[in-house]
C-alpha cells in the first residue's frame, strides 16, 4: 500500500563555496600560487597587482571616497552594485606584500629524459632496422633505477603483440646484451646481483675484484645476509681479504638510472609557507608573502554596469551580459574573500602549534617536543580536525633550525617509568642514537634495544621497537653488521 508522508528533516551540506575554501587551505604556497594563476585567467573580472597610481589620485568623480581610496560596489543587485553607499576597495583586496618583496620563483632547468638519453647512444652502434626497434622498445622497459623488470618472454610478447615484430629469445637476449654497455654502467639490469657484476665486468681486474665478483656469482645470498663467517670458510680467505672484496662491492651504485644528472625528474623546491623566527626570546611567526597575492575587483567591469545602468534602452543581449559581469564579479568577491579566510586560518593554525611547541622551538632539542595530536590543536582554536588537518598537510615552516614540515611538529605519545607523556619522536631520537654508537661487529637486535631503552626510562615492548625502527628506515641488526 503507498502512502504519502511529510518528514522534516536538518541535515548538514557543505555550499560549493565552503568546499573550494577547504581546497583552498590544504593547498601549499606553489600549488596555490598555480590556482591563483588559474583564477585569474579564468576570472576577467579579477585581477592581480596594485591599481594605477592615476586613478587613485583622481577624486574629482563619486567613484573614490575622500581618502582616495576606490570604491567598488559588487553586490548582486544591479541597484546594489550602483548605489551610493559605496564600499571601500580595502575590504575586496588582500594584499600582505611589502614594496620591496624580491620574487623568489626558481625556474625550472630543462632537459632530455633518462631513456632518450639511453636512446641517443644507440647510434654508436651498427644495428638493423628491426634491432634497433627492438632495442628501443627494451630501453623504454628500463625504470627510473636503471632495471629492467619484466621477463624476456614478457618483452618478447609485447613486441609481438605492439611492434608485430616476431623474434626469438636469443635475439632479444642478445639486445638485452648491447642495451647493457649503454652508460652509466649497470644499466638494463634484471636484478641487482647482475646490476652488480655489470658493473665490475667495466672496471679494471684486481685481486679485490676478481673476489668480489666470485661472491656475487656464487654466493649472494650469503653476501647480502652478511654471513661474513660463512664466506671467508667458503672462499678459504682472511677476514682482511674478504673486507676488501666487500668494499669494492660496497663503491658500485645499486641504483644506476639515479646516477644520470640530466633526467626530468621534477625536483620539488620546498618554500616554507610560514617562517618563524626566535625574537628576544620572544617566537614571531609571519606568513610567506606569496599566499597574500594583491588582488582587485577590475574597475573595468564595474565601468560595464555603470553604462548599462544609465542606458535607457536596454536590450536582450545587453542583459545577458550583465547577467555575466555580475557572475563574474560575484566569483571574484568570493575568491578575494576566501583567500582571506585562507590567511587567516593559516595563522591561527600555526600560531597554536608554534605555541604548543615553544620549547622545542626556542632551543632546537627534539627531545623537548610536546605530544601534540590534531585534536589537540582543533580544541585550542575551536575549528575541525579536518582543518587543522589541512593546513598541516604538505605545509612546511623555516625555523632558526632549518625547514620543518609542520605535521612532523605532530606526534602521539607514551608514558615513561615516571608515567610522564613524552613524544614518540623523543623515542625515535633516542633509538636512533643507540643504533648509532653500538657496535657494528655486534649490533644490537630490537630485543636488545628494548631492555636499553627500558634502563633509560622508556618502557616499549620489543614489537614497538621494531616499528620505530622500521619507521626510521633502519635494517634489521643482522644487515647492519659490518666487517671493522
């Protein structure tokens, strides 16, 4: 049986205007200067830099107020936008730069890529139309490290099916061959014990290397296990002999797509969206300039309605280009205003957590950073999570001791023996010092490093240790045992 009910409900939307002004804030100083671009270009109605100094010394007509200040009006009635309760231009700009600001923009370098780098020396050699497609098309298998990773059966499958070319896998073997004395040494490689030897096959012959290489053939396994022992019984050598074969390993590059210096890998310059500086013992923190672009309602546009609103004939077309202008003017009223809540909650932000952390921020001492959660900071500045989130997200800030990346001013905390908070990064810095000074004959396993920690005060579980220390991006004690 259908019925008809009448429910009434309060639910919580987001406008379109309140989710553009949260991509707004997470957006770091370069991608917002990108979306500023963007805006404007698409915006004729807003523009960017100061207004002609003409115009503001002109205050013969009711378009300026006293002050010389100019007064736009962008209200969405047509009487509203004209009428002569005129608002000041200061309340429709953001403008946070100094006369004397330099622009700090750093241009990017061009160049050739690393594969079209290897496809270039392929004209030292003497090859037939189809090997040299084939060739090509192994060059464009070759990763940013310089390896190779997918099966000859695999290549040979692709050519079929991509190049209609039909061939062998001792032909493609044999490529794969002349791919690998292409420069830097160690290219084309399928896995690192070959990407290894490649390399010692370029240098010259010496007792160390001959070693070297005879380890890496039929002993690898032992040799990334570093079972030092084990290889010194197997090759019938001294410890002394086996650490020199090992250091001739140890110079060659694991990685050789990273040893080329002319790729278009994009390099991130980092600018710091917030700087902070220590003042008098006092900590100040400022805003880079570049996330405080002066912007304008264009006078232009307002002129349009200006003539449109004194016309006594107004015409269809003439409408539906008001209709346009005052759209237009409407999305640049919001972006200048948004960009201001941007600022603003930008500040607060920041300003919380550089008071939250100012300890840690008058001296520089990692062990005397604060457990600090998102929450922590949302409840000082009474906004969201998400928020605070957002600006923490990909922003960084240049401190007295060096560009931080401000979520890294966050981190979750344990209780000591003395059931005190402390942050987990005390605890990583902790760890990292006692895996620093140990011994590397002996180094010691993470059931080791929890009964040290324990000593100094810290009660974390072998387990606990283990994700630090993963987290730290340290191998296991057995890897990083070294021959002294």
């Amino acid at each position: 049986m259908l019925k008809q009910s009448l429910q009434q409900k309060l639910q919580q939307k987001l406008s379109p205007q309140q989710i553009q002004l949260m991509k707004l804030i997470q957006l770091p100083t370069q991608a917002f200067e990108q979306k500023l671009s963007q805006e404007i270009e698409e915006n004729p109605a807003l523009e960017s830099g100061k207004e002609a100094v003409d115009e503001f010394q002109d205050n013969s007509n009711d378009d300026y107020d006293d002050t010389g200040t100019e007064t736009i009006e962008t209200d969405i009635n047509i009487d509203d936008y004209l009428s002569d309760d005129e608002i000041p231009s200061y309340k429709l700009q953001a403008n946070n730069y100094s006369s004397d600001d330099d622009d700090n923009r750093i241009p990017y370098s061009g160049g050739i890529t690393f594969n079209q780098h290897l496809s270039n020396q392929l004209h030292t050699f003497s090859l037939e139309p189809e090997q040299e497609l084939i060739a090509e098309f192994m060059i464009g298998c070759i990763d940013d490290n310089g390896y190779i990773r997918r099966t000859i059966e695999d290549i040979i499958d692709d050519l079929a099916f991509s190049e209609n070319i039909y061939t062998s896998n001792e032909e493609v073997e044999k490529i794969l061959t002349l791919v690998q004395q292409l420069d830097p040494a160690g290219v084309g490689a399928r896995s690192l014990k070959e990407c290894l030897i490649l390399q010692l096959d370029r240098k010259e012959e010496n007792k160390e290397r001959i070693l070297a290489k005879e380890i890496l053939n039929t002993s690898f396994d032992q040799f990334v296990k570093k079972h030092y022992i084990k290889l010194s019984q197997k090759f019938n050598i001294s410890m002394e002999e086996l650490k020199g074969a090992i250091k001739e390993i140890e110079k060659l590059n694991p990685k050789p797509g990273g040893a080329f210096s002319g790729n278009l890998t994009v390099i991130e310059h980092i600018v710091p969206d917030f700087t902070i500086r220590i003042n008098e013992g006092n900590l100040e923190l400022s805003l880079n300039a570049r996330n405080a672009p002066d912007l304008h309602i264009s006078k232009e546009y307002d002129n349009m309605l200006k003539g449109y609103a004194e016309s006594k004939d107004k015409s269809k077309s003439q409408k539906d280009a008001v209709l346009f202008i005052k759209q237009k003017l409407d999305a640049a009223k919001w972006f200048i205003d948004a960009i201001k809540q941007r600022q603003q909650t930008l500040m607060i932000t920041m300003n919380a957590i550089m008071h939250y952390q100012k300890e840690f921020l008058l001296t520089g001492d990692e062990r005397k950073l604060k457990p600090m959660v998102l929450k922590d900071i949302a409840d000082q500045i009474h906004m969201d999570v998400s928020t605070v989130s957002r600006v923490a997200n990909s922003k960084y800030a240049d401190t007295p001791y060096g560009t931080k990346l401000v979520k890294d001013f966050f981190s979750e905390s344990m209780k000591n023996d003395q059931g005190e908070d402390i942050s987990t990064r005390e605890i990583k810095k902790i760890l990292q010092n006692e895996i620093d000074k140990e011994d590397k004959k002996k180094p010691l396993t993470d059931e080791k490093l929890s009964k040290v920690l324990k000593e100094s005060g810290y009660l974390i579980a072998r387990r606990t240790v283990a994700k630090y220390r993963e987290q730290l991006d340290i191998p296991v004690a057995r890897l990083r045992k070294k021959i002294l």
